[in-house]
C-alpha cells in the first residue's frame, strides 16, 4: 500500500473519529455545568382607583398616578451530572420582590445601603432547574438588573434561547440517526476526494514558478 492510501486511510478515519469524540464529550460532560438563561424585561403598568368618596365629591380627587414596575424571570439549570455548589447570582440592584420556584433553600446577604443584592443558593443538582422571578421598580440602568452568576467551579455560562418545540422520543432518535449516518458519509467523501486533491496539492507544490 502506498502513502497516499495509508494517509487516505488516516484520514478517512480520524476526522469522523475526532466530531464524534466532540459530541460524546459536550453530551458525557463531567461535573457541573452551571448555564442560565433570562427572559426579556417586561413593563407593567399599573392604576390603584382610590377609594369611593362617601361625599360623592369627585371634583377635589386627584387622578390616581400609575405606578411602574418591570418583571423578569431568570432560569438556573445545572447540565453536568454532579452537584453544582454555592452558587452566587449578584444584582448591582435589589428587586423589590423575587421568588425561587421551587422554592428550594437559599440566603440573601445586601449592602449596608440596601442596594446590592446576593442571592445564595448552597446547592442545584444534575439536570435540576430553578427558575427565579424578579419585580422591580424603575430601573435606571438595565445592566443593573444582573451582574453575574457563579459557582465554586467557576462563572455561570449565558445561553440564549428562543420557544421551541419540544419533540417525542423517537423523533429525536431518529435525528441522531441521521447525524451519525452523515458521519459515515463524511468519511465516504473524504476518501474519495483524497486523492484528486492530492494531485492539485502535488500539482500546485511542483508547479514552476518565475
């Protein structure tokens, strides 16, 4: 056998050998792997009508004021498969209101001006997800809103997300099919377009030049 065929060989091997061994690793991470995700700020508007005047004067009432206040909900999920600990979400800005679904145990330490706000969690488990709702007043800067989310493995990855389907079973099975047969077929290209571009390396390589 020659040395392009051994190379052809390698080749051919290695590269689906090397994608498939990315994918086992990002899917069999080992230990934690703390990821959040936020949803956008929503403003509400709100109206409190005052009580009814027993005098039936309405003249002297002022309009009721709106009040504003603004909600979001940020997601916690751990997607490695040991326990995520001390887990830290800061905020340069206390929310008026915040609740923990589940509500599992958690402290909240703030600033001697009650402005900074930490939320502490001692623990999330493989595969758990804590979603935690926030109310705030008027926000003058919206990067105020979070500062950062950590553990004691490191800072918290942000992914994005968007609404997706949530498909069955044998969907998804059959994708991963899919996905693993174009590996093989990745491998079938590769040994067949080994050698022409060989030839053009060879070529371009040997080519004379002035």
């Amino acid at each position: 056998m020659n040395t392009p065929s051994i190379i052809q060989w390698v080749v051919t091997i290695i590269v689906p050998v090397v994608i498939t061994e990315l994918i086992r690793r990002e899917i069999n991470h080992r230990g934690p792997k703390l990821v959040y995700y936020s949803s956008q700020v929503i403003t509400h508007r709100l109206v409190i009508p005052r009580p009814p005047n027993p005098d039936n004067q309405q003249q002297n009432l002022q309009p009721a004021q709106p009040i504003w206040l603004n909600s979001f909900v940020m997601t916690l999920r751990n997607n490695g498969n040991s326990i995520a600990r001390n887990i830290e979400i800061s905020h340069p800005q206390a929310p008026q209101h915040f609740q923990l679904t589940p509500a599992i145990q958690h402290t909240v330490e703030k600033a001697d001006d009650d402005r900074r706000m930490t939320i502490r969690i001692p623990s999330i488990g493989p595969k758990e997800t804590v979603a935690i709702s926030y109310l705030f007043g008027p926000v003058a800067n919206w990067s105020d809103l979070l500062e950062y989310v950590r553990s004691e493995d490191g800072t918290a990855k942000k992914i994005n997300v968007i609404l997706n389907r949530v498909f069955p079973r044998w969907f998804n099975v059959m994708v991963l099919g899919f996905c693993l047969l174009g590996l093989v077929f990745l491998g079938v290209i590769i040994w067949w377009l080994y050698p022409p571009m060989a030839q053009i390396m060879k070529w371009l390589i040997q080519y004379p030049r002035s």
